[in-house]
C-alpha cells in the first residue's frame, strides 16, 4: 500500500496476540466492543475495509460513529459480502457439526489443502470458524439513520454473494456508492490481491486529496461495475 496510508489490522477477540481472550459470538457486542478500542487510536480522517464477516463488522462500526463524537468513516469499504437488510442467517445456523463447517470451508475454498489435511491446525482452527459462524447466524439488521459517507463494494464474479446482494449495500448510506467486481471467488482479495490493493489505493489516494469518488457524468445513485 501507499506509504502515507497507515494500515491498522483489527485482530479479533480468541485470535493471534488476543488468543487468551475468549471468541466473541454476539455481532453487536463485538462491535460495541471494536469501536470502543479503536475510538482513541483513530485519527479524524480515517477509512474502514472489511471483507466477508468484517465487512458487516465495519459497516457496524461506522453505525456506532454516527453522530458521535467520533466522525464517520472518510469511506466505507465492504467486501464479499451481502448487504445486511438482505442477509439470512440460516444458512449459518444449519452448520453445527465439524463435518458441516469443513465441508462450508472446502466449497468457499477458504482453506488449504494442507491445514484440512492437519488435525492438530484443524483442532485450533475449528472453534474460531464456528465462532464466526455464529456471528453470522445471529446477525440481525437493525434499522437505523443511514450513514452518510462514500461506500465502495468489492464483490468476486464467482462468489455465491450475487450482485443483487451486493447493490442492497446502497441502501445503507445516502453518500457515493459504487460496486466494483473483481475475478474470482470469496477469496478474490486473495487470487487477485493486486487488483484488490491497486483499486483500493486509488479509492483512498481519491478520497485523502477530497476528489469527487464517482466518475464525470454519474449521479449519486448509479451503481458502478467494474471488471478489473
């Protein structure tokens, strides 16, 4: 990424650093909680990127921000994930045994061959997916205000999430919005990782110098598709 972009990972509760702390299962109050440690770290001018799962994460951050103390997001970016008035949960709740959430991960293809083929990374990796996945099942959205910041969507050309889903994101914010597409499955970000990061370079590089985020010629409500 750019050198004057600073990237700050979130690292989720059970993860990483944060191992000893027990996985989070409740969507708002891992929210609650995200905003809140990132209140007093974040500079006024800041951007939010989540992909899958941290894509609703950071759409429910930004909502925590709204008319408070803390501004909005200078943009929003979700990635890889339907729009929240459009989720169902239930797909996420059926998944209960081992076998079910590794047979969801295997179709994702969310996981190397060699970490299925590993009991003992499979026995770590197993309580944080099923955590997740309960993050997704209980997901409710809730209506609120709309933000009022630029959003930009990433979805993948051979993602299970169609582009409907994705459009929906544009109820969520009365700003910009544009959809961008991308070759690849869920893990576009990964098969195309320079594409992803390119296009988000020029988004932020755009919106640090205050540049308008939609093309010449575009209203505010014409949803942009991109094929990179």
């Amino acid at each position: 990424m750019p050198a004057w972009l600073e990237l700050v990972p979130v690292e989720l509760p059970g993860r990483g650093a944060r191992i000893a702390q027990a996985l989070q299962d409740d969507m708002a109050l891992l929210a609650d909680q995200l905003a809140a440690e990132l209140l007093p770290e974040l500079p006024r001018a800041y951007a939010l990127f989540g992909h899958s799962l941290g894509a609703l994460l950071a759409f429910e951050v930004a909502r925590r921000f709204h008319g408070g103390e803390m501004p909005e997001p200078r943009m929003l970016i979700v990635s890889g994930a339907e729009a929240p008035a459009v989720r169902d949960g239930a797909a996420y709740a059926a998944l209960r045994s081992d076998e079910d959430v590794l047979a969801y991960v295997r179709g994702l293809n969310g996981m190397s061959g060699e970490v299925l083929a590993n009991s003992e990374l499979l026995a770590l990796m197993l309580p944080i997916i099923k955590a997740d996945l309960r993050l997704c099942a209980g997901y409710r959205h809730v209506l609120q205000p709309q933000l009022t910041c630029p959003m930009h969507v990433f979805g993948g050309w051979r993602d299970e999430v169609d582009i409907k889903a994705l459009q929906a994101w544009r109820r969520e914010t009365t700003g910009e919005f544009a959809l961008h597409m991308f070759e690849g499955d869920h893990f576009f970000i990964h098969s195309g990782q320079r594409e992803v990061l390119d296009r988000l370079a020029r988004l932020l590089s755009a919106c640090a110098s205050g540049r308008e985020t939609k093309r010449e010629g575009e209203g505010r409500d014409v949803q942009c598709y991109i094929d990179s």
